[in-house]
C-alpha cells in the first residue's frame, strides 16, 4: 500500500469527521433555540396573565415577577429576530432577507441597544427580588412599609430607566459591517470602535454579571442563615413548652 496514499486519505477522513461534527452541532444549536424561543415565551406570557391577574392578591413579589417576566419575553424576541434568522438564513443558506437586523442600520443599532438593555434590566430585577426577601425575613414588622406594590413599581422604573440610559453607547458603535471571512452583512460593532468598546463591555458585563451574581450570593446565604437561627430557636422553644408542660404534670401529679 502506497504511505502517501494512506497519509492523504487520513486527513481527509478527519476532515469529514470534523465537518459532519459542526454540522451537527449546527443543527442542535438552531432547534434547542426554537426549543428555548417557544417555550421561553409561552411560559412568559402565562406568567403575566397569572401574575397581572385580578383573582389574586397582587403584592410586591407579583410586581417584580410580572417585569421579570415581560422582560424575559422581549430578549427572547430579540433573540429570535438576530440569531435564529440570521442562523436560517447563512447556515441553511435561504435565500429570503429574514435577518432585517443584518440588512438595516437603524434595526441593528435598535437590537443591540435592546439586548444589552433588557440584559442589565433582568440581573437586576432579579437582585431587587432577592433584597426583598432578605427584607422580609430580617425585618418582619417592616414589610408592609418596604416590600409593598408601591415600593416594587418604583423599585422596577428605577432600573429600567438605568437599563436604558447606561448601555447607551451600544446603539451608537453598532452597525451593519462587512464580515470578512464569509463576505456577508452583519449587525457588529464598528471596527473604529472595537478598542473602547472591548473596555466597556468590561465594564458592563460587571455591572450585568458579576456585581448581581455576588450580591444574590451573598443575600441567599444571609437569607438562608437567618431562617436556620429560626428555626432552631422555633424548635428550642417548643421543646421547652413540653418541658413546662411535663413539670406542671408531674407537680399535680
């Protein structure tokens, strides 16, 4: 048998092997999202129709979890719109303009605005949730007065109004640019802004990650601690309620 022959084909079956692996990859990569994208937003929708309904007792937690909820529904809109259609129309090469975001400016600067927004604004929702039930646990008598619907209403505009003034200098260095490698339109950054626009997205991405991550950490062990000591005190005095109640038994007796 000819070596070189052997040395040829053997890259070549690697080479297959590894094309087949990413076109598989590819394909579970697109349905999982439709998979995420109809459930995520089914269970959403579900979630403020109960939540908003008028046949339960509307509180804090209702507030919060609605605006979750309604938020989640628009970033998996948004995720539909920019990776779904742009993955039917490249990887599966249709010939139909389905990614809008990657064929208008105005849309991709909007995308990406309202990605990065409606990120930061979940964390966060999620973090004053998470504060809430600290609250409600450490300071039982002050509940009425701080975790009401008022308090989360205005609790939720406040973060809004920070998701949308904070990532504001994505709508501006995004674009529809040329990708060099495949030689289509895509929504991106713009290259003349890629240096400070790495620096920030450091900056965001503690501000969305890291900094809700920590906080809720910490919040559900202080939480958790607290319904412990509870707990034990709970149980130590109903123990000593039955060492009363045996006492006075045997002093009648």
């Amino acid at each position: 048998m000819d070596p070189t022959a052997h040395a040829t084909s053997q890259p070549s079956t690697t080479d297959q092997f590894g094309a087949k692996l990413k076109d598989a990859c590819m394909i579970f990569r697109f349905y999982s999202s439709i998979v995420l994208v109809i459930v995520g937003m089914i269970g959403s929708l579900l979630s403020i129709k109960v939540f908003s309904s008028t046949k339960i007792r509307r509180n804090s937690s209702n507030e919060y979890l609605i605006t979750m909820s309604f938020i989640v529904a628009l970033l998996l809109f948004n995720f539909f719109c920019d990776e779904v259609l742009r993955s039917i129309v490249h990887d599966f090469n249709v010939d139909l303009p389905l990614n809008l975001i990657d064929l208008s400016g105005p849309l991709c600067k909007c995308s990406t605005y309202f990605r990065h927004t409606l990120r930061f604004a979940a964390h966060w929702i999620v973090v004053a949730f998470t504060l809430e039930r600290l609250i409600v646990v450490y300071f039982p008598l002050q509940t009425s007065v701080l975790c009401n619907p008022r308090s989360a209403r205005r609790i939720c505009f406040v973060i809004l109004v920070l998701s949308f003034l904070l990532p504001f200098y994505s709508f501006i260095m995004s674009d529809v640019i040329e990708n060099k490698n495949h030689n289509l339109l895509e929504c991106d950054i713009m290259d003349k802004f890629n240096r400070i626009y790495f620096y920030l997205t450091i900056i965001y991405g503690n501000l969305t990650l890291t900094f809700p991550i920590c906080i809720v950490c910490i919040v559900n062990i202080l939480t958790v601690r607290q319904l412990l000591r509870a707990g034990r005190l709970r149980k130590k005095q109903q123990q000593l309620r039955q060492t009363k109640k045996i006492d006075s038994a045997n002093k009648e007796y």
